[in-house]
C-alpha cells in the first residue's frame, strides 16, 4: 500500500456558490461521508490545507486579478465578471486555501513523508487564465503547482494530464509556449462543449509547440473511445517527455450519469484512466504524482469515482 494524503479542509465549505449552482460544498461533503464510510479515509494521510503565499499564486496570475478578485469578494458581490463564477466574501480566501492545500501536498511529497496525494479542494482550477476567472474557477490550482515544484524544488519536467471532460484552457494558455510543462487533455470536443479549445490542433507555440496535446472525444462516446485516445496520445506522449513529477486535474464529470457530460464514461472506464496514470507515474516519477479535484457534479456518482480514483492511487485493493 502506498501512503497516500488526503487534503480537505471543512473551510473549503466556506466558498457559498448558491443554492442551484452545481460546483457546491455539497460534492466535498459527499466525498468525505463516502470515504469515512468506507474505511478508506483511515487509511490516508489527513492533511489540513494552509493559506498560500501569494507570491505562488502570482507565478501564475496578474497581481491586479488578485486584488481584483479580492476586492469583489470583499464587497459583497455574488459573482465575478461572468454569472458561472458565483463568488461570497470567503471565496478568495477559500482559493488560496486551495492552492495552500495542493502545495503543502508537494512538500509532504517531496519530503518523502508521503508517497502521492488526493486533493479535495475547491473553488477548482483549470479554467482560470492569467487574468481572467472562468468555469466556477477563479485561480489555477494545478498550474500553480507546477511552478511551485519547479521553484521550490528544482522538477524541470512536469506533466499535467487532465481528465475532466471539459477542456482546460486556462492550464493550456498557461504553458502554451513552455517546454518544462506537458499538458494533455482528454475532453468532450469542443463544438458541443465548454469552453470551446482543445482541438488537436493545439499543440503549442513556439518552444512550446508539441507539449500540449489534446484528445477530443465526440458525444456519446464512451469507454472504447477514452481507451483508444488514451493508449494512442498520452501513454507515447509522457513516454517522450519522461516527466519528473505528474499533476492531475482529476473531474469525473465524463461519467455517463453526469449532467455535465454528453460523454458515456463508465466507472470502469474510469478505472482504466486511473489505471494507466499511475503506470506512468510509477515508471517516470518514482511514484510522485498529485491529484487534484476539479470537476464532477452528480452527487450519487461522484463519491464512488473519487474513492475507485483514491484506492488506485493508494494501491488499496
């Protein structure tokens, strides 16, 4: 078994979106009622989220978005330029406690105290731009993990590989033009979802051109489709990067129950991502590999992916 860290935090329940959005403190409470019932949750390594240093989350994002963001969550407002991004006055304060959170997983990481991380977080991450928030997403968890472990402790290769079945374009501008940075997609396609990038096309600029590489799935398909792409365009597309630490942006909103997705994953489809993840994590990383929440909104399904997710990190039979 390996030791895997749990981060959730009850302040994370503290980002109030309203009584119909569907990114709500509700999914984390599912999580953690289904993993504590389960008896998986005492098998993991609890870890409570610190606020980050904003000098992290500024690797990343313009200083006038923070204060921009700031300041409407101290006025009062109920949304953030866009009405998806429905925001209270915690709600910046919840953010850089969702990146406090995934960055002190790195530590424990990179530590050795544990072996790889879940992060239940939120608000999510992978929408948000350098200066724009979108898609309930405010500041970019992931990316600004990426540059943390690069900072801080010298990874010159990291792969972010994200699953959520909408594209994330905020972590794919990000790193655009950046060969330190892998960034693979597997989403439904981009004419018939949010937010409209991630054709295969988009590969990178400049230096960074081919370290982006995105697998669109149409409507409708499901298990067959996400194998096929999965086996064609990531699995010899990390093995060409070798990367010294993997990030993922795990949603599990391409389940085929889920409102969110005109996708027909299964949960066993599920499985097989997961499954093939950690077999490149465990031949290129040593096993170092964070996971971090973004999407998932059908609160019967979602517990019992994270935890099928949680169990293959943990090597929990």
């Amino acid at each position: 078994m390996k030791r895997t860290g749990f981060v959730y935090d009850d302040r994370y329940l503290l980002h109030d979106t309203g009584g119909y959005h569907p990114e709500s403190p509700e999914r984390l409470k599912a999580i953690h009622q289904r993993l504590s019932a389960s008896g998986v949750l005492e098998k993991l390594t609890l870890i409570e989220a610190d606020r980050a240093n904003q000098r992290w989350i500024e690797t990343v994002h313009n200083i006038h978005y923070i204060m921009r963001f700031d300041e409407a969550c101290i006025s009062g407002l109920s949304e953030f330029e866009h009405p998806d991004n429905a925001i209270c006055r915690e709600t910046c304060d919840i953010a850089f406690l969702a990146v406090g959170g995934v960055l002190k997983a790195i530590d424990l990481i990179m530590k050795g105290e544990i072996d790889n991380a879940f992060c239940a977080v939120r608000p999510p991450g992978h929408h948000a731009e350098v200066d724009k928030p979108m898609g309930f997403c405010y500041f970019n968890n992931v990316a600004i993990a990426a540059r943390y472990v690069q900072k801080q402790y010298g990874i010159e290769r990291v792969a972010i590989i994200d699953f959520d079945v909408h594209h994330g374009n905020g972590t794919q501008h990000i790193f655009d033009r950046d060969a330190s940075v892998f960034y693979y997609s597997i989403h439904e396609h981009p004419s018939f979802a949010y937010p409209g990038t991630g054709r295969e096309f988009e590969v990178g600029i400049g230096e960074g051109n081919g370290y982006t590489v995105n697998s669109p799935v149409l409507p409708g398909r499901g298990d067959d489709e996400y194998r096929r792409l999965i086996m064609q365009d990531l699995v010899p597309a990390v093995k060409k990067f070798k990367p010294e630490f993997i990030i993922l942006s795990a949603g599990f909103d391409a389940h085929e129950s889920d409102l969110m997705s005109g996708t027909s994953l299964s949960t066993d489809g599920y499985d097989f991502v997961s499954e093939v993840i950690m077999n490149l994590v465990n031949r290129f990383t040593g096993g170092r590999v964070v996971s971090v929440l973004e999407g998932g909104y059908n609160l019967d399904v979602l517990p019992i992916l994270v935890e099928n997710h949680i169990k293959m990190l943990a090597a929990i039979k």
